[in-house]
C-alpha cells in the first residue's frame, strides 16, 4: 500500500512534497507517518490496511490509529483534518469484517480524519494538493 501511494505521489510530481516524518515532539508525544507534508500547512497521508481476519483485530487496528490521532490533536501538533488514511478495506462479501469496517470508519470519519479508498487516486490527490498543503 505504501508503494502504491508513493507511485502516485511520484507519478503527480509530488513525492518530494510527501517524505516520511513524524508529527509531534520526541519529549511528549511523536508519531512516525510514511507521508508527511511540512510546507505551510502540514498534512499526512497514511495508508491504512483493513485486511483483518476478524472483526475485533480490524477495529482495534482502526482505534489505535484514531487514538493517535486524537492524541496529536490534543497536543495541537496537527488537526484530524490535516491527515487523510488511505484504506483497503476488505471485500464486502466478508459481512462480519465489511461491518466492522464501516463502523470503524465512521468512527473515524467522524473525528475529522479524511478517509479515501487507496485505490482512488483522485481523491488521494486532491487531498494531497489541496490549498491547505
């Protein structure tokens, strides 16, 4: 997923925008993202995989990132709107997981957190170029 996102980022002349970085301070709270964009504005896009075999490991993968999240925000080191999670969220077919998946994300939509499906590069690259960055 990392490499499908850095291609696309590269392919859009924007991968000298996007390096890997981390938001936050070492001496009370960082988090390390694959894409972190620090030019007026800073913005994140993380790649976000929802390929669980159960139900409860995908939503605490998604509660884990949202915590991190909230915990950048509470410190003011970026708000949710500024960091976009690419998701691969798993086949619809699979009802348990599928389930698990929209409850997550809408969780964490509504935190503020931009999500976008990897596989839509429109709206990966509209959120990577849009004013703000």
């Amino acid at each position: 997923m990392r490499k499908q996102v850095r291609d696309l980022l590269n392919h859009c002349n924007l991968g000298e925008k996007y390096k890997e970085g981390a938001i936050g301070e070492a001496d009370k709270y960082e988090v390390k993202f694959p894409f972190v964009c620090k030019n007026t504005k800073q913005s994140v896009i993380k790649p976000i995989h929802f390929k669980q075999d159960k139900p409860s490991q995908l939503i605490d993968h998604g509660l884990s990132w949202l915590a991190k999240v909230q915990q950048l925000e509470k410190y003011r080191f970026i708000r949710p709107d500024e960091i976009l999670f690419a998701y691969d969220a798993p086949d619809d077919s699979q009802s348990n997981l599928f389930d698990a998946f929209n409850d997550i994300k809408e969780q964490i939509e509504k935190e503020g957190i931009v999500m976008a499906d990897i596989n839509c590069n429109e709206d990966i690259v509209k959120f990577a170029t849009s004013p703000q960055n």
